[in-house]
C-alpha cells in the first residue's frame, strides 16, 4: 500500500493543542479501518453534534 503524507490547517491556542490532535488523528487512521473512519468522518461532517452525543458513552 502506498503512503502519503497530508496536511491539514487548524486554529488552536497552543502548539500542544495541535500536537495531541495531530497525534490523535495519526493514531485513528493507524488504528481504524479506513472505510470505517471514512463513513465516520463523513457522519460528523454532516452532523458535529454527533460526536458530542458519542462522548457519552465514553
């Protein structure tokens, strides 16, 4: 399989704030299915409220 690199801009308050999302989001894409964190990514896009109501049950 093929690697790529990606980068995305984001606003944060501190460079620690980016690094952990930035890790966060390294370890679900090396941890989750990719057509699965896909579907996932696509359901907050279209409603961010979701992930509010998933935080619940964490």
């Amino acid at each position: 399989m093929a690697q790529y690199e990606v980068k995305i801009k984001m606003n944060a308050s501190s460079s620690d704030e980016v690094k952990a999302l930035g890790n966060g989001l390294q370890n679900a894409v090396n941890n989750i299915d990719h057509s699965d964190l896909q579907k996932l990514l696509n359901a907050v896009a279209k409603n961010p409220n979701i992930v509010k109501t998933a935080l619940k049950f964490i």
